[in-house]
C-alpha cells in the first residue's frame, strides 16, 4: 500500500467544490451514534514550549544556571559567534508604560523595572536576563523599532520586554543585585550590540530567526537543540477545541477564514519542528498562514504544536485497468451533509492509494468515486478502537439500492457492531432498519438521512438487541437510493480487531464463499439470514482444497439468522475450504463468513459477503507485502471440470506480473501472493481471469502488522473482488478520527 512505500508521493489536486446546502438528519428512534466525534469532533493540539523560540530559551538558561553554568556560557550557548561588549547605563531610555505614558529612564533603572524573571531564580540566571535585556534595549533604539511613535521601548512582553512602572524594588533584591553585577555589559557581533532575542520556552529546540520571521539569516541567531528546556513545567501543553470553536477562531479573520473546516496541513516545519506554514482547506477555499497566525489565531502558546494523531487511518484503493488514464473524482460525505471533493489523475494500467486523512480530518465519512472511465475500488482502514487494535478492508459498490442486507453482525461480550448509511442523493432518505435474531424475533427502528449525508446507528444501543447475534435489513421506505456497510470491533477469544464490509442488494437461492480455514488458531463461522417470512431449507457445501465436498443442511426460521462454526463440521478440521450455501425450497437467503484467527503471532478477524454467482473475471484493488504484510488470494471452483485462470498482478507504475494456475473442480485453491516472484516487497491490484470458460470465485485475505509511526496495528482483513469495473463506486463507510 503506498502508505507505507517511502518515496511515493500524494497528488494533491486541492480543487475543493461549494458545499451542499446542510440538512441536518434527524432520527425518530435511532439517535446517530459513531467511532466518536459526528459533526462536531475535538481537535486536540499538543504542543511545546512558548512564543517564537528564536535566540535564548529562558527556562533552559535557568536550568543551566541550576546546574552551576555561569551567565557567560549560557549566553555563548544560545548565541553563536558573539563577543561581550560596554555601554552607558546612564543613558536615557524613553518607556512607554502600561498607563500609556511615555516615561524617561536611565538603563540602569529601566533594568531594575523589568518583570521577566521572579527573584527566586539562581544568581547567574538573573545576570544572563539583563546582560540580554540591555543588549535588545540598545538593539531597539539602534534600528528605530518605535522612533516614530516618540519612544524607544514599550512595556509589552509580547511586543518588547516586560516592563512595570509601579515596581517595588525593595521586593526584588537579587534582580537588582544581578543589574547591578553586571552594569553596562552586553552582548555584540561585529562589534554592534545583537538582537538579542529570548523566550520564555523553546520547547527543546531553538530556531534560526529566517525560519520563524523571514528575511536574511542573522549568524549568531542559530537554532540549536536545548534538552534542558524539557525540565521545565511549560516545555508541553495541549490544548482541545470543537471543530466548531476552531471554525469560528479561523473564520474570524480574513487571511484564516475557510468556511467549514476540512484539514489542517502541518507538514510544513522549520528544522527545530515549528509550523512553519499551515495549509487550511475549507468549504471556502485553502489558505495559506504562518505556522505563527495560525497559533496565535487558535490561541496556542507557540508554533511549536501538531494534531493528536488520528486513531484511524483511511484509505481508498483505485484501480485503472484501462490504457489511458482517467480522472476519479472523489466526493466526500459528513454527517451534517457538508461535501467536499478530490480529483485525481490515475495513471493507465496503474493502481493509486488515496489516504482520506489528508483531505478530511476528524471526521465520519462516507465517500462516492466517479471516474471518466472504469475503474475498482477499495477502502481500508487501520484502527485502534477502545483498545482494539486491527484493519479492515471492503470493495465498494457501485450503486445506491432500496434495500441492503447483512447475515453478520453480533452485539455480545466485546463485541461492537455498528450500521453505516450513506445517502448520495439529493433528497432526504426515510430509513427503516429491521433487526433479525436467531429463532425468528425482530426489532425494527426508523431514521431519516439528510442528502449528501452519512449516518451511524450503534447496534448494540438498540433495546432488545442486548447480547445477541443479529443479521439486518436496511431499507430506504420512500425511494431515495442509499448504501449501507456494517462494521463490528471485538475481542473474540484474545483476539481484538475489526471488520468491514458493504451490505448485499438482494436475496437469492445460492451463495458462494472462496475462503475458509480451520487449521491451527483460525475459526471460521458461516453466517445465514432468512429475512423471508417462510422457512429455508438450506444446503451447505464445503469444498476442500483436495476437492473433497462435504454437505450439511440447516433450517433457518422466517425472519431470523443462523452460524454454522465450521470447525464443528466433520471433515473440515485443519483444512482450507471454500462454501456454497444453497436455499433447497426456493426461499431467499444472504450469506456471510467470518473468521478469526492467530496468524504467525498476529491475532485478529476478519469477513467476507458472499457472492450469487462465479465470473469469469475478478477485479482486485488492494494488496500488498511489504513489511509484515502477507497477501492471499483465495479462489474456488464450483464447477464439474478444472477451472485454469490467469492472475495478473499490476503495480502502481504500470508494470504487472503474470501468472497461470489451474483449479481443480469443486475445490478452493490458494495462491500466497509474497511468494510470487517479483512481487516479494510490493503494492499489487489484481484480476483474475478463466481462461477456458469455467467461472470461479475469488476472495483476498491480507494479514498485518500496520505502522504509521504510532504502535503496530496488527491484525486482518478479507474481501470478495469484483467482477468488473465501474465508473461510479460507493462507500458507507470511513473514519479519521481519533
């Protein structure tokens, strides 16, 4: 996957459309309940030290001092290349003061009322604080800084040096002691008083002054690392805003004001790890600001500062099996209704990785791919959930549907099962959800979605849905086309992870699943939903991979879902196997396989929709090996006679592998796709094609260690292909947020 290939670079085309109008979705039964957040999510900013962190740290000069560094040496520290030098200090210096008037005083006694340091600080902290703070009076008035105004120096810490006319000096001995200790010096470059610039906390690195300020490098104004500012209390903070309240802190000025809130990029950073220039991006529009606006407008103590990293990672996977390159656009849908867009060039004959959380940030998401040709397309996600801690995949679907069905979902111990529903259309969808059980019992719930919006319905909130196994039906009651997906987090036997995947449109009398294992740690679970109000017979048929079949039937009551445990199954212990779950008195059923496992140390689950029919062709988006990634493609051949199929591997720059297999009949077939050659360390989508005529049915199952730079997400996911490709793919559900 190209999140995790170095080198591969994001286009990002940021033509960001006007949003549609807002109509807020209301629920009269099923309050919207997510992974956290909905339309109001918190930005929380960690962040270190204070103000711009050019020149001398002050808490890091403390701390040297403490450590019996005297004022000279911590001055050469933070100022490269300097000299000390004399001056007056009975000079006249005009102040003005906190009342507004102008106020002439010697240095010495403009000095004695400064307020930059308390008097409990060490001796030779307090020497190294007026060394400095007569050194930047003289650089003031050398370069004129409020000549105009008829003053030499103002009395604001932010803008000069902090200053109080109404000091009492008998209060502050040692500071007064440290003026006098050290009357007259200060410190020169060239010989030329320097700017001698301060803060109050660098953070742990101190910054070269064109970083933070622009203009020319000044030489003895040189960021370097100070680890003794960590020892300070105001070396970290964190701050946490409602997306709201940052809204209204950015749109309150001009060079800041985005409308509704899509990403804030920080990537731009100076060498000591300030923002140098943030990218906003809006329903308005993208500006661009300084690390230093964009603090100072959110109200943060220094440029120094990131976003808490997102919990979720999203990431949606486009194919391009043709010869020219097409353009996908890629809509993006919030709870509120609010859209946003993304459009992107993919190359022929090539494979691009999109990661949501650089165009939609903190956020419930559904999405829409529309490209000017056909294409595949996947969404993955990588999770730590409440502790829970995996990845799960699904292939999109193509259009929007009045119904969706799911056999899966189960809302008992550790488990956490949720319903994703997006409607893309213009008009507002009235939802009613029907919630099956085993031996036949119903709960039904009713919701409207707002247009262009995306909604969440926490299963296991739903009274009499407490502790049980549960399949559903999602139904859209007054014609607007919709999509659902069902996602469930869990802890099943040690093993935590999660689990995606898109409903099905339809019923039907037969239903295929490529994967199954029972070998080692792995238990695999076939899952049937009876939403008919008449009982189905139903024949299981699991195919082996040395194409022993073995047949079971099962009765499944109206309106209810039933799980085979595979592993229970006579003949089916230690073995990989594929299934067909066939309705023997005509009724219509859905299927569904969930398994869950401890793969090489890896522990987690995953799930896969069955399938109505094989194909000639399947269509693969997503795949990878690098890293502790392991890539599988699981195909089944229901049929009499050998199916011999071709697997064409394409990388993102084109170039594709190739190779021939041949499945026996009525048997499942296994390829591990890392011992592919050429395809040991790699981003690879992937079709598989009959070529003689017999149909197969193919699933891919990706096992995972996932790094972004926070602790490994282990775990895995498993998806049934597609059988072709489509210029319009749909996805209920995403996640970005933390």
């Amino acid at each position: 996957m190209t999140h995790l290939v170095p080198g591969t670079n994001f286009v990002k085309i940021l033509a960001v459309f006007a949003v549609i109008a807002v109509l807020v979705a209301s629920l009269s039964a099923i309050a919207p309940a997510g992974s956290g957040g909905g339309s109001d999510p918190p930005y929380i900013f960690s962040g270190r030290g204070r103000a711009h962190g050019v020149g001398m740290c002050m808490d890091g000069a403390l701390y040297r001092a403490y450590d019996g560094w005297n004022y000279h040496d911590i001055i050469n520290y933070y100022y490269t290349g300097i000299r000390f030098g004399r001056t007056d200090d009975n000079q006249p210096i005009r102040v003005k003061g906190r009342d507004g008037q102008i106020r002439v005083h010697t240095m010495h006694d403009y000095l004695y009322h400064l307020q930059e340091e308390p008097e409990n600080c060490p001796m030779e902290d307090l020497k190294v604080l007026y060394v400095a703070a007569r050194t930047y009076t003289l650089s003031c008035i050398a370069r004129g800084k409020h000549a105009k105004d008829g003053y030499d120096i103002c009395s604001s810490g932010n803008c000069c040096q902090a200053y109080d006319e109404n000091k009492n000096l008998s209060k502050y001995p040692k500071n007064c002691a440290a003026v006098d200790q050290t009357t007259g010096e200060i410190i020169t470059y060239d010989g030329k008083p320097i700017t001698a610039a301060y803060c109050g906390s660098c953070g742990g690195h101190t910054e070269n002054n064109e970083d933070v300020w622009g203009g020319n490098a000044i030489p003895y104004l040189r960021g370097k690392p100070d680890t003794y500012c960590q020892r300070s209390s105001r070396y970290a903070w964190s701050v946490s805003l409602r997306k709201s309240e940052v809204e209204a802190k950015l749109n309150a000025y001009g060079d800041t004001a985005v409308g509704t809130l899509y990403v804030m990029d920080l990537s731009s950073r100076t060498p000591g790890g300030r923002v140098s220039r943030a990218r906003i991006t809006g329903s308005a529009g993208t500006k661009t600001v300084t690390g230093t606006t964009l603090s100072v407008r959110l109200g943060l103590q220094s440029s120094l500062f990131d976003l808490a990293a997102m919990n979720f990672d999203e990431y949606l996977l486009v194919l391009n099996p043709n010869p020219e390159s097409t353009l996908v656009t890629f809509t993006f849908m919030r709870p509120d209704g609010g859209t946003s867009n993304q459009i992107i060039d993919v190359a022929a004959n090539s494979r691009y990785t999109l990661k949501v959380n650089d165009y939609v940030q903190f956020q419930e998401v559904s999405t829409r791919i529309v490209s000017d040709k056909p294409v595949v397309a996947e969404r993955a996600m990588y999770f730590n959930y409440r502790g829970f801690s995996g990845g799960s995949a699904s292939a999109g679907v193509p259009d929007t549907a009045a119904k969706w069905y799911f056999a899966e979902g189960y809302t008992g111990g550790a488990f956490d099962t949720y319903i994703l529903v997006e409607n893309p259309e213009m008009d507002t969808a009235n939802v009613r959800f029907t919630f099956m059980v085993p031996g036949g019992g119903t709960v039904e719930r009713t919701a409207t979605a707002a247009p262009c919006s995306r909604m969440t319905v926490h299963v296991d909130e739903i009274p009499g849905l407490e502790n049980t196994d549960v399949s559903t039906m999602v139904e859209s009651t007054n014609g607007v086309g919709i999509v659902a997906d069902r996602s469930m987090y869990f802890n099943y036997m040690g093993c935590d992870d999660g689990n995606s995947e898109a409903g099905v449109a339809a019923t039907a009398t037969a239903w295929y699943l490529a994967e199954g294992y029972t070998g080692g740690r792995f238990d695999t679970y076939v899952l049937v939903q009876n939403p008919g109000s008449e009982t189905a017979s139903v024949e299981a048929t699991f195919m082996r991979e040395d194409g022993a079949n073995i047949v079971k039937t099962y009765e499944l009551a109206p309106h209810s879902r039933y799980t085979i445990p595979a592993d229970r199954v006579e003949g089916l212990d230690n073995a990989g196997f594929s299934t067909r779950v066939a309705s023997l008195n005509g009724v219509g059923i859905i299927a569904e396989r969930s398994m869950y496992f401890d793969y090489n140390g890896i522990s987690g689950g995953h799930d896969g929709r069955g399938v109505t029919e094989p194909s000639s062709d399947w269509y693969f988006a997503e795949g990878y090996t690098g890293g502790r990634f392991d890539t599988w493609l699981l195909i089944m051949n229901p049929d009499p006679q050998p199916a011999d199929v071709r697997v064409t591997f394409t990388r993102p720059d084109g170039s594709a592998v190739e190779k021939d297999y041949t499945i026996k009949p009525n048997s499942r077939f296994t390829i591990q796709v890392d011992a592919v050659e050429g395809l040991s360390d790699a981003e690879a989508s992937m079709r598989v094609k009959s070529l003689n005529g017999v149909k197969v049915i193919a699933e891919r199952a990706m096992y995972f260690e996932y790094s972004d730079g926070t602790e490994p997400r282990g775990g895995g996911h498993d998806t049934t292909g597609c059988t072709a490709p489509s210029p319009t793919w749909y996805f209920a559900e995403g996640y970005t947020g933390n």
